[in-house]
C-alpha cells in the first residue's frame, strides 16, 4: 500500500480514532510512531517473519523507503 491509498482509505474515518497495530503474541497495542524507513523487499523466508526488513545502519542495502507505523 502506498502512503496516497492509505490516506485515500482514512478520509473516511473520524480523525479523532485511535490508530492499533498487532501485538507480539496477540492482543493489540495503540500506534505510537510513524516514520519514513530503508527496507530490503522479500528477503525474509521464514513464514513466521514478515516478507521484508527495515535496515538500521547507512551501509546496509536497501530496496525503497517506506513509512513504518510502530
């Protein structure tokens, strides 16, 4: 999704919601941050991973930025 669909998918809603994000073994917990991250695509295999992963260091590699809701 890129950030023009999700704001296109939000115009809809009461700005006033609380925006939630999947907890670590279940349950949910409220967003707390949203940034713009480095992230390498499809390079986790693993089906208990997520597909990509952010990268930390200036010198890791890197596919496209993104906005990471934590």
């Amino acid at each position: 999704m890129k950030v023009k669909e999700l704001i296109e998918k939000l115009k809809d809603y009461d700005p006033e919601l609380m925006v939630i994000v999947s907890g670590y073994e279940g349950g949910v917990n409220e967003a707390e941050n949203a940034g713009q991250v480095k992230i390498q695509l499809n390079c986790n295999k693993r089906w208990w991973y997520g597909k990509h992963e952010v990268t930390y260091r200036d010198s890791d590699p890197f596919d496209c930025e993104a906005i990471y809701i934590n």
